[in-house]
C-alpha cells in the first residue's frame, strides 16, 4: 500500500484510510474488528472516526464508534500501528454531547471535553489527527441548500479556535490538526491565522470528493498543492451511487437508503444520466464500477488519502484492491468526456 505524507508533517499515512461511521448502527462490534483487521493486514495504517458516530446521529448510538475502535485496540494492543484520525462537531443543535446539554459550538470549553472523551472511549492517549468535523460559522452543509447567507458575529474566532488546538497539542492530547467540510476561503483563513499567530498549522482537509462531486478541483486543490493542505477524500462512491445499486429506482434491502432514507444528494436533475455514464465507462474496460470510481479518487495528485467505508467485507475488499486498477490515458480521456457533459451534479 503506498504511503502518502500528511501536510508538512513527518508522518506517512496509507493511500487508502478506513472509514468507519457505520460501526455502532449498521455494524457490529464484530464486524468492525474484522473490517480493521484486514485493513492492517492489507497494509493501511489510518484510520478516520468522529465523536458524532455512527450515523445518522442520534443519542443511543453517539460515541459507539470510537469505543469499538477503543475496544479493538485494547484486545490488539497495536495502538501504535495506526494513524488515528478523529473529528470534533462545528456547531449544531446536537444536545446530547456535552455534559451541560448545549448544543454544539467550537468554544475552547467544548473541544476540551470532546478531546477528553473521545480519548476515553478511543482508549488512547493521544490522537495522530484532531479534525473539525464541519465549520463552526453557520453555512450550507452536506448537500444543503447553495444559497450563502452571511451572518456576522455568529461564529467562535478562527484565532481561538486554534489556541484551543494549540494547547491541545502542547499537552500531547492531540498531534496534529485538521479540517473537514469546509471551504477554500475557510481554509486560507485558518492558514493565514495559524502563520500570523504562531499557532499550529492544518494539515489536512477532509471534503466529499467523487466522480459525481468534484467541487474541491475549484480552488481548494490549488490550495491542497500550494498550501500542503492534503485532501482526505470522503464519499468517493458518492453514498454508494456510484456502485449503480440505486439506478433506475432500485432500493436494495438492508442498504443505507432503505434503511434511513437521507441521501438526497446524488438525486438531483442530471445525477442519474451522469452515474449512467460513469457504470458504461466502467463496462467498457471491464472495471468493477467501484473500483473505477474509487481508484479515480486515489489517484488524484492532490489526494492525501482516499476514505473508503463499507458495510460488508467484500464491499472492503473491492475497495481496497481497487488500488490495482489502471486508469489508462484512454479511460482518463472518457472520464473526462463524461465530466464535461455532465458536470457536478451532486446538491
């Protein structure tokens, strides 16, 4: 598995990062140390979770995630093997994370405790990557509405949200620092604030990335590459689309969509022609459509890591050994054609 370095830091996470949101609701504790044991034995070394999971979030299952990764490392014993990644949640009416049943903002009191607790369920001592799971300035977020609204005063400060981080990291509760959903004007800001203050420097940015969303290309790669601020791609199946068990209204059993219902964001006008065309290229070289899809996203040069996630060990499998696919210059070429015609389509 080839090793990629995270931002400026001397640290070499595995091309393919394991996702792990559906541990705790649609996966078991079982199943999750079956999907994390082959992952290592694969050879990937980095792992991604957040306070918030398992999704969808709700009370009963908040935090289920990381103690079954908290559980896995303990009967291992290879902390030391993984570069684990975790997220604090921006703000949101979420009230059942904090002690005080606030809902949730960046304040310095709330990542703190957040730390704390993700530690205590992750059975760790430290955490390799700190994210900010979405911003804390309110905006459209995870497919919502395209309209910005601005709203001054609304927001904790960039500046106070890394002097929290910053005393994080000299504590040595958290290693290093990330971003996720967020944007390029977001992310120079953090940057600017981190050199004009002294403070510790984002080194990665964790953003939905697929062949029917490719959003990020606009701006925040040029960022990527010029500011060392990685992309950890998220959703690069695009919630599963891209497989082609959805087209033509089809609702496989026991599947994220029959069983919650909430992934709108790749059914809107044009998305079904666009995964057409993605599945008739995948049909034309002989490529599993996941593995198209996934390798794509792999191999894009401003890609620190590709987040793959999976319900099922052959869902993993496919997903892993995607890697071995070759995108030759002609299937590029036809990708790229497909793009052209279709754009981004997801909301």
């Amino acid at each position: 598995m080839e090793k990629r370095k995270l931002g400026t830091t001397d640290i070499e996470v595995s091309s393919i990062c394991l996702g792990t949101m559906t541990w705790g609701q649609q996966n078991t504790q079982d199943e999750g140390f079956e999907q994390m044991d082959y992952a290592l034995d694969m050879g990937i070394n980095f792992f991604d979770t957040a306070e918030m999971y398992a999704v969808p979030p709700k009370k009963e299952t908040q935090g289920s995630t990381e103690k079954i990764i908290g559980n896995w490392f303990n009967e291992r014993k290879n902390r030391d093997q993984v570069i684990l990644a975790t997220k604090v949640c921006g703000r949101a009416p979420f009230t059942w994370l904090r002690d005080d049943e606030t809902p949730t903002e960046q304040t310095k009191k709330q990542i703190f405790e957040a730390v704390d607790k993700s530690l205590e369920r992750l059975q760790t001592d430290y955490i390799d990557l700190y994210q900010l799971h979405w911003p804390d300035r309110p905006m459209s977020l995870f497919g919502g509405s395209i309209n910005y609204q601005h709203i001054e005063g609304e927001a904790n400060s960039i500046e106070s949200i890394l002097d929290a981080l910053s005393e994080l990291i000299k504590i040595g509760k958290i290693r290093n620092i990330g971003l996720s959903n967020e944007t390029p004007w977001g992310t120079m800001e953090f940057i600017h604030q981190s050199k004009d203050n002294d403070l510790p420097k984002m080194q990665s940015i964790q953003n939905a990335y697929n062949l029917l969303n490719r959003i990020f290309e606009f701006g925040g790669s040029e960022i990527a590459f010029r500011e060392s601020v990685g992309l950890l791609a998220y959703s690069p199946l695009a919630q599963g689309y891209l497989t082609g068990k959805y087209q033509n209204g089809n609702l496989p059993k026991g599947s994220r969509k029959e069983l919650f219902d909430r992934l709108q964001r790749y059914e809107g006008i044009g998305s079904e022609d666009a995964i057409e065309s993605y599945l008739n290229i995948a049909k034309k070289y002989n490529i599993d459509p996941s593995q198209l899809a996934n390798q794509f996203v792999t191999t894009r040069p401003f890609v620190t890591s590709n987040i793959i996630g999976a319900t099922s060990m052959e869902q993993l499998k496919l997903a892993v050994t995607s890697i071995e696919v070759n995108l030759t210059e002609e299937i590029e070429n036809d990708i790229e054609k497909a793009f052209k015609m279709h754009g981004n389509v997801a909301s």
